[in-house]
C-alpha cells in the first residue's frame, strides 16, 4: 500500500490520543497519510459533503448526508452513554419557549444540531447568517468554544454545548435545560452516537479494511501507553488542564471506540432512521443504497 491518503480529525484529546500512533509511524505496516489535517468538527463536516478526505472524522448527522460517497469504519468513534450534548443557559427557561430565543448550536451538521431538532423540531430554523446578525431563524451558528462566552455574556439566550464543555459550563455560571444524549438514551434505549470516522467508498475493501484495523491499533496503543502521547494531546488541547483533558479522554474513548459492535451499530442506524423520518436528513436515493457499515 504505497499511495498516500488524506486524513482529518479533531483537536480534541479523544481524537489526538486515538490518532497519535497511527499519525506518527508507529503502527507497522499501516497506511500512510498526507496530509494529517486537524480542524473543527463541523469544519470536517463541510469538507465531508465536498468529499475533500479521504478519511475523515465527521459527526453522524453530516455521514447521514454523505453515505453515498463514504461508508462507516468500526473503530475511532465516539459514541456511548452519559456523554452527549447539553443545552444550557444563565438562567431556566421553559421549553415550550425554546422557539423564540436566541439559541446557537456548533455547527449545521453537527450531531447537536441534529439532536436539538429531533427534542424540539420548532427550534430547526437557521438564520441566513452563520453567525449572530440577519436572518428569521432563532438558531445561530456559532464555533463550540464560542457558544458559552456567548451565553454567559447574553449575546444569545442559551446555546447547546459539546466536548468539554460538560465539566467547565457551571463555571460560566450557566445551569442545565436538557442533556439531549440522557433523552436520546431514554427514547431509543441506545447509546447517543456523537461522531465517527468514515472513509471513501472509492478505496475499495481491501483498503478499507486495513484502515480500519491501523486506527484500531493505534488506539490499543494509546491505552497501552498513555503517556506517550500526553504531550501531542497536550499540544492540541489549547488551554484544557490535565484533569480535564484526561476526564474527556475517559468520557469519550471507550469500547465503542475500539469496535462499534452490534449495540453500537444499532445506535447509529436508528439515529440515521429517526433523522430521515423526521426530515432532518435525506432518504436513501433508492432501494440498493449502499450499507451505512463496512462489511
């Protein structure tokens, strides 16, 4: 396997320390990836409609818009229970009133964005601008680091937060509306699938496969060797402090990430579904489309 293949996944510490191995030539006979690209989810999202990668991570409401291109791998996702988005504010606020506040999510295409439409459908409404001016929608889009200065602030009324975002948003004084991942468990019975790595079609099996068993073994030589790669998570954390960065490892990598499993493939095939059935992503284009799933 001698050609190179491009590569994106996040900054944050559950993807450099499920990546640091792979990325570094440490796993024997791997494939080879350039360019190593980190950038926002929702920056990868948008790269993943333009099918710009080759492999890339991406949140599971943007791969409900792009499996004709991409297909699932088994290992590297994040996806489980008591670890999805939150929808927080500086003070209560009732529900039913969601509709008619300032409101922002980190991203169109993110796993949040989607999750807030399934809890309130009336709240899928984007403004004409990606960010706070013009436009007759309530929700905003905004960067996720942005979303809890802008609450505390006031600059819009409550915001729905990811990452680790869960362990420092009561330090911004902000209280918590709904833990949209604890409602997705309790109306699917299922883990919420945040987001996963997903690899051109085009690449072939064979390909595919090898990928998908390199990541594998790039993670189990993470957990094997922690420390290893402390310092390139650290690097790309931006100002997260060790306790948190370690918190946010152990939330988000777990044995979904090594293989999604049955439970895990289940849960990602019933957000697709309830997406598609709720019109927030598109149908298959026919009877025959091609498997969410590398099998």
């Amino acid at each position: 396997m001698t050609s190179e293949l491009s590569l994106g996944f996040s900054p944050c510490p559950n993807d450099t320390y499920i990546f640091h191995a792979l990325v570094h030539g440490r796993i024997p006979g791997a494939p080879e990836f350039s360019p190593v690209l980190l950038e926002d989810v929702e920056t990868l999202n948008q790269w993943a409609l333009q099918a710009r990668l080759d492999v890339s991570k991406l949140s599971f409401h943007a791969l409900g818009h792009v499996l004709e291109d991409y297909v699932l791998l088994p290992a590297g996702a994040a996806l489980g229970r008591g670890c999805g988005p939150l929808l927080v504010a500086r003070q209560p606020i009732d529900p039913a009133d969601l509709p008619a506040i300032r409101l922002a999510v980190p991203g169109r295409y993110t796993t949040a964005a989607m999750l807030l439409g399934l809890f309130a459908p009336d709240c899928l409404r984007f403004g004409d601008s990606p960010e706070l001016s013009g436009g007759p929608g309530n929700l905003r889009l905004m960067r996720f680091d942005r979303i809890m200065p802008a609450v505390a602030s006031g600059e819009i009324d409550a915001g729905v937060i990811i990452h680790e975002s869960r362990f420092t948003y009561r330090d911004h004084g902000l209280v918590l509306l709904a833990d949209l991942g604890s409602w997705w468990e309790e109306i699917s019975g299922l883990p919420i699938p945040l987001g996963g790595i997903a690899a051109r079609r085009s690449l072939g099996r064979d390909r595919l496969t090898a990928i998908a068993r390199a990541i594998g073994d790039s993670l189990d030589l993470a957990r094997r060797h922690p420390a290893g790669a402390m310092e390139y998570i650290r690097r790309h954390a931006g100002e997260l402090d060790q306790e948190v960065m370690r918190a946010h490892i152990n939330l988000y990598v777990n044995d979904f990430s090594t293989e999604l499993g049955p439970e895990g493939e289940r849960a990602v095939a019933e957000f697709i579904r309830r997406g598609r059935e709720a019109g927030i992503l598109p149908p298959p284009i026919n009877e025959t489309s091609p498997s969410i799933f590398l099998r």
